[in-house]
C-alpha cells in the first residue's frame, strides 16, 4: 500500500498508531466503533479508548505487533453504541507511512463474516477453561448451537444444534419461563445467573445456572444471545446434604440444651420426673424410660407411656442392697448396658429381672444410667429400653451420663432446697465483665437477666475486648445450666476464649480451641457460643456460631435482617470440630444485637417469631436515634414476655 490513505480505506475500524500507541489517523468506521469523534481520540492512546474490559488485550495486540514486526491478532469487543457490543477480529502489524518515511502500526478490523467461527474460539478457550459452557442462539430461526466447553456439560447436549421447543421441553414446567425471560430480555450487559432444572436423556435432573448477553458477530454481521452455562447439581447436592446434617445438628443441640436446661431449672421433684419421662425417649429414640428415685434407701419408680406401670412394680419399693441391675447401678455409680435378656440373666441370676425383657424379643437392650454428681452418692436412675436391634453408640451413653448428672444435680438441689445468693451474687461481680468505655467508631452495650428470683447469676454470658490488631472481638454464650457451677464454668469459659483470642485472632479457631477444653473436663459440659471479629475502622466482622441462636442487623430506616452464621455444633459435645467462619461488613448506623435463646424463645413464642420482635424493636431504636445502650434495654425489656425461664443476654454493638 502507498499512502495512509489507502490503509484506512476499508470498510471496516482501521487506524495508524506510533510505535508506543498513539493515534496518528483513523477512519470514519473506526470513530463510530469507538463512540467518539475523529477529534477526541487522534493524539489519544489507542488502549485508553476501549472500556475497561478490552483495555489490557488492545494494549497488548499494538505492543505485540510494534516489537515484534509480526502480524497480531485478537478478538475485542468494541463498545455498545445504542446497540450490542461488536466482537471483531482485529489485526495489527508494523507498516511505513509513505508520508513521513516512518515505522506505524496499523490496526483494523478483518471481514470474519465468511467465518464467524474465528471470532468464537477465544470465548470457547475461556469457558472451557472455567468448566462452563458456551452456546449461542438465534432469535430469528430459534435455534441454539452448543458451542462447546467443559466436557461434563457437553455430554448434557449431545446434539450440537436443537431447536428451543426442544430445549424447553428438557426443562423442568416450573422453570420454563424464566428461561424464556432469559432469552428474551437478553441485554447488551451480562444477565444474572438464572437456575433452571434440566432432565437429558438417561440421566437425572440437573441444576444448571445460565447467564446470557446479546453480541454483535463482526462488524456488520450478525446479532446473537450468547449464554454460558454452568452445572451446580453435585454442590446443590453437596449443600443439601451439608444443610439437612446441620438442620440435624441444630435441632439435636437444641434438644439436648432444652432439656438440660429444663432439668437444671426443675423447682420440684415432680417437674424433675415430668422433664425426664417426657424427653428421655424422644431424645435418644428409645421405645421407653423409666425413673428410680431413692426415698429413705427403697426405689419409688415411675413410667413413661413406653413402659407400662404394671410392668415395673416388682421394682418399686426395693432396697438398694437387692442384688439387681437397678439398685446395683444406683448403688455403685456406674451405668449398666443390658445388651439383652441373656446378658441379664448371666449377670444377674439371683435378681429379680426386669418383667419387660422377658415379656420382649431376646434381642432388647436396656441402659440404666444413674442420676449422680461428682463426689456424691446417686440419688436415683433412670433407664432407658431400645427397640429390636438397636445398640446405643458409645457417644449417645457418654451424652445420657452428662444429662443424668445434670438430673443429679437438679434433684440434690431440690432436696438440700440452698439458696446460694451471696455466693451467686459474689459470682456475678466477678464473672460478667466490665466493657471498654471508649472504643473508636463504637458504641457497646450489654444487658443480663437472670432465670429467676434470688438468684442473679446463671450461665448465660457475653464479652467484649479489643484485639492486638485494632478490632474488637465481641462474643455471647450460653453454659448449660442456671446454677453457680454453671455460673463458674461460664466464667472459665470467657476467660479462656480471652485467654485464646490473644493467640488465635481468627473466631473460628478460638471456638476450635475452646470446644477441645471443654470436650476434656470431667464431668462434660456444653455451652453455645456466638463470636464476632469487628474492624470498626471499616466495619468488616469476620464471624461464627457453636449451635446459637442467629444474629440480628438492625439498620438506621428501622429496617432489621436475621443473619444465620456457620460454625458448628454446641462446645463441649463433639471433639475435633472446626468451626466455619463468615466475613460481612457493618455498615454506618447500622448495630449488631448479640441474643441468647431466652430473650427471643419460649413456650408461647417461636425462635422465629422472636427473633422477628427482637429485630422490629432494634430497628426502631435505630430509626428513633436511640444510642446503643438504650436499645438494649428495649431489646432486653421485652425479653420478659417470652415467658422463657433461661437467664437472658443481649449485647448491641453500633457502628456511628
């Protein structure tokens, strides 16, 4: 070619660039491309005038052509101009400029309108290399051509080009117009990922995710919608299965927290046995349960509606001495597993045998667990009867002795009838900690409430502390049971997670190295535990939660969310447990409120409810312009009418 003119004279984007770049001339097609006139971009680098997206490949096509003498290529999509962005072949290669005798570099768009394949095997590499996959479709013969991508998802189209009547009819009912949707309201910008449940040939159902965007092929071509695709249907599965086990896990905890806490706050010895016969069966899936109380050295037994009254009255009224399972549990403190009628018989030939083994199969086992505390004679038992062929686990008669001693506990607490309140209330100077006056960018506030009348120290618990790094690590819990043990292990708990969290900053790792404490004392003890890592200069929190309750966003429009942390199950039940973790931010005006389960559940109120009301009552604090210690007081006021008798916290973090 002899003149620059004749370089840009094509009916195609062409240009004359320097060596570095800049523009010396361009044609009228190259302006319209570019959206900009012929004034704005002569002088201009030739990368600056591409969006953001095709900045660095325009870049790198001219620096390659400029050092190299050799023709470059690549597939840029030129800007959007009232319609969809124009993906075009470009080529770029060193010439001289007849006028001025000097190296340039010209650029233009090449006719790929004999072979648009050219122009779609960059965006083929780039999905394949992203497991998704890559097809394109045609409006105006409703045509789809699957362009290729990851193998797995090849195989779901074995056909290259299908007709889109076809493909929706793979689809399941419910998610065919949102498909339709998808195609139709194809836009110039990428759609958002669209779930559809597809059903190939020979297979399953399979959860896909499509996102979608209209292009120009080439300059003058062709409009089509191309979608990549992506198959979620192994970590929809995954999820599933992760959610219903913790679904599961959640449900056990609360269970178990539920009737520990009921056994702890039993007034009575009848509410001590209603707690036990109502929860012991449903609790471990026994088909019965039985409670053996010792009165003046003789058993007075009592019967869920597994076991029949009837049944048992050769061991009401025996004397410990009896030379039986059940006095002899009592007596010595150690639990007993009946494996069946025969094992029973071969250990105790001279004791009268339980009417229910032998009215059983051979194959029924029995656990008698007695109800004893550290140190102390067992003040009675209770046994639990398993359906045919089923062994308790070693984990689930570990939980049960956790839970009888609990039940110990609760009944020689009922029975001695001491009230500790000088020694609760010492406790509760000493275990509820004092919360930084003064921290940059936040205002915290913590309120409690014990269970009940005279006593004013319980196992619920809540810290806040700054970290070496600047943040403050923020946490609130809840200790089974509503005594001064329960009372002192929450205090050892707090201070060993301070203790952890100088050397462990993440929060899942302090729960971690907490939950390993815990797991090792004897006797076993469990609390939940949620904890927060906050950043107050830019309001990042990095959180997690052992089986509590979710947390509360209440914002400044008196709007409020409910945000369910991972982590795991409760500390103290499962060694060996990690804990995941969270990052969110916190926005300005915006407050975290930190509950424990008393203050949003109870016998006439949902969790879900509850956290509902704990939430409406934040945020319109927020909305009224109350400072963080007065919306706790209304988070904790209305924690009366719950009518839950757990002791209650609440800890409100605000971000000014």
């Amino acid at each position: 070619m002899d003149t620059s003119d004749e370089l840009l004279d094509t009916a195609g984007p062409a240009a004359l660039l320097t060596l570095d770049g800049v523009i010396r001339n361009l044609n009228a097609a190259m302006t319209t491309a570019l959206g900009k006139p012929a004034e704005q971009c002569l002088g201009r680098d030739f990368g600056d005038l591409w969006p953001a997206s095709q900045r660095m490949s325009a870049e790198s096509l001219v620096a390659h052509a400029a050092k190299t003498k050799a023709v470059a290529m690549r597939v840029l999509d030129f800007p959007a101009q009232g319609g969809a962005p124009v993906a075009s072949l470009i080529e770029a290669q060193q010439v001289k400029d007849p006028a001025s005798d000097e190296r340039v570099v010209w650029v233009h768009a090449l006719d790929a309108r004999n072979d648009l394949a050219s122009l779609l095997i960059p965006f083929r590499l780039a999905t394949t290399a992203a497991h998704l996959g890559l097809w394109m479709y045609s409006p105006d013969d409703h045509q789809l051509e699957w362009l290729g991508g990851a193998p797995a998802l090849a195989a779901l189209f074995p056909d290259p080009t299908v007709s889109l009547s076809r493909l929706i009819s793979a689809v399941h009912p419910d998610d065919r117009e949102a498909l339709r949707q998808l195609l139709r309201s194809a836009s110039t910008q990428r759609s958002p990922w669209v779930r559809v449940r597809y059903l190939p040939q020979h297979e399953g159902w399979h959860q896909l995710a499509a996102q979608t965007r209209r292009i120009q092929l080439g300059y003058g071509g062709p409009e089509r919608i191309f979608g990549i695709l992506r198959d979620d249907t192994k970590q929809e599965k995954r999820k599933e299965k992760a959610q219903a086990a913790l679904t599961a896990e959640r449900q056990r905890a609360k269970d178990i927290a539920d009737f520990s806490s009921a056994l702890i706050t039993a007034a009575t010895e009848q509410e001590l046995q209603q707690i036990a016969l109502t929860r012991l069966a449903a609790t471990f899936g026994a088909s019965g349960a039985l409670l053996a109380l010792v009165d003046e050295g003789r058993l007075r037994v009592s019967t869920d509606a597994g076991i029949a009254m009837w049944e048992v009255d050769v061991l009401h009224g025996l004397p410990l001495d009896h030379p039986s399972a059940l006095p002899e549990a009592i007596r010595t403190g150690k639990p007993q597993l009946i494996l069946d009628r025969e094992d029973y018989i071969r250990r105790w030939p001279h004791g009268a045998e339980f009417p229910r083994l032998g009215r059983l199969g051979s194959d029924y086992a029995t656990s008698i667990t007695p109800l004893s505390e550290a140190g102390n004679q067992p003040l009675g038992a209770w046994v639990v009867t398993y359906g045919s062929g089923y062994r308790p686990s070693l984990d689930e008669r570990t939980l049960m002795g956790t839970l009888a001693d609990l039940a110990g506990q609760a009944l020689r607490r009922i029975r001695l009838q001491q009230a500790r309140v000088e020694l609760a209330t010492a406790l509760q100077k000493t275990m509820l900690p004092r919360l930084p006056e003064h921290l940059a960018g936040l205002e915290v506030a913590a309120r409690y409430r014990p269970s009940r009348g005279g006593l004013d120290i319980g196992g619920d618990w809540y810290d806040a502390f700054e970290m070496p790094d600047g943040a403050v690590a923020l946490e609130i819990g809840d200790v089974q049971g509503h005594d001064v043990d329960a009372a002192a292990l929450m205090g050892q708990v707090r201070l060993s997670m301070r203790a952890i969290a100088a050397q462990e900053w993440d929060p899942g790792t302090v729960l971690m190295r907490t939950n390993e404490l815990l797991t090792t004392m004897v006797p076993p003890r469990f609390a939940s535990c949620t904890m927060l890592h906050l950043d107050p200069r830019d309001g990042q929190v990095i959180g997690t939660s052992a089986g509590h309750v979710p947390l509360l966003c209440a914002r400044k429009d008196g709007s409020h969310s409910i945000h369910e942390l991972p982590g795991g199950p409760v500390l103290g039940v499962v060694s060996d447990t990690e804990y995941a973790e969270e990052t969110f931010t916190l926005d300005a005006d915006s407050a975290l409120v930190m509950v424990t389960d008393g203050v949003v559940e109870g016998p006439g109120l949902t969790l879900e409810a509850g956290l509902e009301r704990a939430g409406t009552l934040a945020g319109t604090a927020l909305r009224d312009g109350l400072n963080a210690e007065e919306t706790a007081d209304r988070v904790l006021d209305a924690a009366g009418a719950v009518d839950h008798l757990d002791d209650v916290a609440v800890l409100v973090i605000r971000r000014a």
